[in-house]
C-alpha cells in the first residue's frame, strides 16, 4: 500500500503553523476527543491545515482572521466512521452513497470493485476512480479475482494484466472477497498467485466463508485469507478468532446478525473488540434509512458495548487491520482532519461532519455535498432487440425453487407452461434470463418469488442481463418494453399497466437520483411486490443473486442452468 504524500511545500507551511508563525485553517478548541490509541477521552485543541490535522494539545495557535474558530464544549468528538465492506452498486452508486453515508458520518468506503470491473475498461474505471478520489470523502477498493458466476468469458476478463492493474493502484487495498474459494481448495494456481501478488503489494485478502469447517478456515488461512465476514453465530465468530482472522460482524438487509453475535460475545466475556469490525455488506437502499456505519454504532451500544468499543470498531479497528492507522481512524497529528462532533457518546448520529478539512455537515444541517462525478464512461444499455412470441417457450423438466431471498434449489415442474398465463393459486412464475445483447436466452420457472405477480422486468442483474419474472407472457413482454424505453430499470406490470418502476439509466443497473429518493422508490417498488405475494426479506437480493455461484444449489446463469455442487451445466443457454 502506497499512502497519499503531501507536497514538501505543504508539510512546510504545517510545520510553520505548528511553529506559530503561521495561523491554521481551523481550529477546534475546547474538544473532548476520542483518542483511539489511549482508548479513552482527552480534551485538548486541535489543528487543521487544509485537509489535515497538524496538532493535538494543550497549545493555542497563531489565530488571526482566516482562522475559523470551532468551539466544541460539552460535544464529544470520534474519528470519521469507516465501513469496511461496501458493496456501493445496489441501486445506488459510490458517489451517491457516499453523499449519504457521509451525512451520517461515514468518511470512508472499503469497496468492492465488480461492476466496474465487469462492465469497463480498466482505463475508464480507473477514470471515474480518480474523480471519486477528489471529493472531501476517502474511496479505498477491492481487486476481485472471481465473478461469483458463470460468465461466457470469464477467461477474458480476469487476467493477470487486468488484475495486476488493480492491484497496483495505490487505493487498492484488499484482494477479494473469495466467493470463489473453492477453486484454491482444488488448485486454482491462477488465483493464488494473484493473491499473492497483492500481498506483496501490502493488501489483505478477504474470505468469503459461510458455514466453514475448521479444517477449511485454516486451509484457507494457510493460502493467505486474513479476514472474513461470514461468521452468523457466536461459535463461528470464536472459530475465526481461534485460527487467526479478523473478524466483520455483518448487519445487513439479509443477514442482521450483529445483536446476537455482539451479546453472545459479551455473555461469554470475549475480550476480542480489538480485532472486530463492523459492515451493513453492501445493503440495500431502504435499510439504510436509519444509518450506516453509526446505525451500527447504535446496534453495539444498545447490546451493551462500551461505547469506546463500539466506536474504534468502525473507525480505528478498520483503519490499523488495513494499515490505513497513520490517515485514518484516529485523532491525531498527521491524520486526515476527517471527525465527527456527537452530542453525546451514547447517540453515533453527528451534529457536525469534517471530511478531509471540509465541513459537510454543521449543526444538523447538510453545508456541502459531494460534487457530481461524469459516469458516462458507464456503457448505456441499448437493447437494440426485440422479444418474440417464440422467445417465452418454457419447456425445462424443472425450475428453481427459493428456499429464502438467496438460497435456490431445483424442484419438478408440475404445471403446463404452453399457456399464456400460470394460476394465481400457486406460487410459481415464468424465468427467463436474456443477454443484454440479445445473443441468448435460459428459461425456466421460478418458485417461490410471488403469487399473483404478472410481469416483472429488471436489468439490475448480477451481470447487467435481463431478468424476467411472471404469470402472464404478455405482461412480462409489456414490462421488457417499459424498462426498454427507460434504457434500464425495474418495472412491474399488471393488465398493461404500469404499476410502479425504478430508472435505472447509468449502465442499465444503478440510479442517478439522491439515496433519499431512490429509498423512497425502492420501498414502494418492495410493497407492489409485497402486495402480488413476495413474502421473503429482500427482493433486490433475489435479482443480484439469482446467478450468484457462491450461494447453493442450483443457478440461472449466462452459461444456463448451472449446478452449483457439482460445477456444471444441466441446461445451456439458448442461442436466439
């Protein structure tokens, strides 16, 4: 890992200021401030030049009119929150998240880098990268070495000279997550060494591990994991501990399991918080309209941790396990002047954020918002194809049966799929999965997904391809045309109507609107769905994950129908 640098011209007017004979941009006086190395409160005043924090004392400075003077009495002042596995593509985009989430104090975003590395150059990706990298907000990213599916060219698309450009960003800093891990366990000697290559570049590599035997988790150490966050109970949580990981308690919209796992560490007296973290892993909007990172602030404190804890888990904890600790995560001289100003300590939400010198928040209200970023490097979905009658044939021996919001497994179709619309009195809809280029088809039937839902389409995909989902044909026609027309979308349709719809304009899979709007859509989106016999969690999970070949048994993929267990095929695509 390759840190920032500040100009020598820069580190010789800090150094003036802290000479006192030049005067700081800021200063914060009066500050009752968490300090994450001594792991209590302090009081002092601090320094700020710029983008960057020069002081932390007892001194005054040089004041004169240019100073802005912040008279912190009676707050309580913690590092910039920092979420440390953001998958920031679900609906919304980096940009706008982090619009949002900074709000709430979140500064910093630990990545994932799929959908940029699926669907752009690395040129472009790295374009729109380092315009992410000029707003007063900290972007670190992933290099993924798997597609967590089966691609038609997957081949093409990860190899080393792609990879090894990732890899050699200086904001890169992890390797992961190993959705396909498995591949090592049998010999991926290709992945390995793109493991390897970035732990030589100083970054970490994080597992991606469900229900992982011991024997597994010390395999996968032993091939160079350093992390995971997989773990859904408190022994799982121990047995990572015991081999060696650092360990992120998830609390997400599929897997809120952070009360349960924080109370049984507290029940059982684990002196582990230094080595936790925290994650909502990549959310989707609606469960983040009562926070990020400070939503799982609160989730700690009200489990009864103490709330030094609770907050170095989201802020210094991320920082020193990422080696990110001389930048972030700590109040202190040399740091990103990137703070929170709390009114209490028992209450995570800011009154005031400072993000890299920049004041975003004062006084509860929002002062200054991220600047736009041109996301016109993103490929426009063109589809420049039109569905047929021929095309919503549904002849597959059986379908796919959701077992909850991500787990699918086979079952016998037992109802005539040559009509033009399935009984409302079961629960199973017509599935079809088309190339976004419209090269190919895979149809089937879905089980589980609604009852009375007629026509369902979506591009938000894992891939980027075309989802649809139905009783009636021609309503799901009528959906494919709409969300056509919007160049991208979600759409429901009901008796040649439009029921409600999700614009999905940049690359066809994430919004250009504000994370305030777009929640408002997608809870309306999840009622309609609700309101037609969608009963599980998370229906925007069902769509990323309905190609996903981490998750068992059996897929809808590019390649077909895919067996996850055994790693085949058990019906192809179809050419069109």
């Amino acid at each position: 890992m390759q840190y920032p640098i500040w100009k020598i011209e820069e580190i010789r007017h800090q150094i003036e200021v802290v000479n006192g004979t030049k005067p700081p941009d800021i200063l914060i006086k009066n500050a009752t401030y968490l300090h994450s190395h001594l792991k209590k409160w302090v009081t002092g005043n601090i320094w700020i030049v710029k983008d960057r924090i020069v002081y932390t004392g007892n001194e005054m400075p040089l004041v004169t009119e240019t100073t802005e003077v912040y008279d912190a009495n009676g707050q309580k002042i913690v590092p910039g929150y920092i979420e440390p596995h953001v998958h920031p593509f679900q609906l919304y985009q980096p940009h706008s998240f982090a619009d949002y989430a900074a709000q709430l104090g979140t500064t910093t975003f630990i990545a994932d880098n799929l959908v940029f590395f699926l669907s752009l150059e690395n040129k472009k990706a790295f374009s729109i990268m380092d315009e992410l990298n000029k707003l007063p907000f900290a972007f670190y990213w992933w290099a993924r070495f798997d597609s967590q599916t089966e691609l038609e060219s997957e081949e093409k698309l990860f190899t080393s000279k792609s990879i090894g450009e990732w890899i050699d960003r200086p904001d890169v800093i992890m390797g992961g997550e190993l959705t396909g891990w498995p591949r090592l366990q049998s010999g991926d000697d290709q992945m390995l060494y793109w493991m390897q290559q970035a732990k030589t570049n100083g970054m970490k590599i994080e597992g991606h591990f469900p229900g992982a035997s011991e024997r597994t988790l010390a395999r996968m150490r032993l091939l160079g994991a350093d992390g995971d966050h997989e773990a859904m109970t408190i022994e799982e949580v121990e047995r990572r501990i015991l081999h060696g990981y650092a360990v992120t308690l998830r609390h997400s919209s599929i897997r809120p399991d952070l009360p349960i796992l924080l109370k049984g560490i507290l029940e059982k007296d684990l002196q582990i918080f230094d080595h936790l973290m925290m994650t909502t892993d990549g959310a989707t909007p609606s469960f983040h309209l009562d926070g990020v990172m400070d939503k799982c602030i609160q989730v700690a404190l009200d489990a009864g941790v103490k709330p030094v804890d609770a907050y170095l888990m989201a802020s210094f904890n991320v920082a020193k396990y990422y080696n990110l600790s001389n930048l972030h995560g700590v109040i202190a001289t040399g740091r990103f002047a990137t703070i929170n100003f709390l009114k209490d300590e028992n209450n995570p939400v800011p009154i005031s954020v400072l993000s890299k010198g920049v004041w975003l928040k004062r006084d509860g209200e929002k002062v200054h918002g991220l600047s736009p970023v041109d996301w016109s490097h993103m490929p426009d979905l063109n589809l420049n194809f039109e569905l047929k009658d021929a095309d919503f044939q549904f002849s597959m021996p059986f379908g796919i049966e959701m077992v909850n919001d991500v787990i699918t497994k086979p079952y016998s179709i037992s109802v005539d799929t040559t009509d033009n619309e399935l009984s409302s009195k079961h629960d199973q809809s017509f599935l079809m999965l088309i190339d976004r280029n419209g090269k190919w088809k895979v149809t089937t039937l879905i089980k589980g997904f609604a009852t009375s839902l007629k026509g369902f389409a979506s591009s938000y995909s894992n891939t980027g391809d075309i989802i649809l989902i139905g009783k009636n044909k021609k309503s799901m026609l009528k959906a494919f045309q709409e969300m056509k027309k919007m160049n991208g979308g979600i759409v429901l349709v009901e008796d040649d109507q439009v029921i409600c719809s999700l614009k999905l304009p940049i690359g066809g899979v994430l919004s250009d609107k504000p994370m305030e709007e777009l929640i408002e859509e997608e809870i309306l989106l999840k009622k309609e769905l609700a309101a037609r016999g969608f009963k599980l969690g998370d229906a925007i999970y069902t769509l990323l994950f309905l190609q996903s070949t981490h998750l068992p048994y059996v897929r809808i993929t590019q390649r077909g129908i895919f067996d996850v267990m055994k790693k085949q095929v058990l019906f192809p695509a179809v050419m069109r």
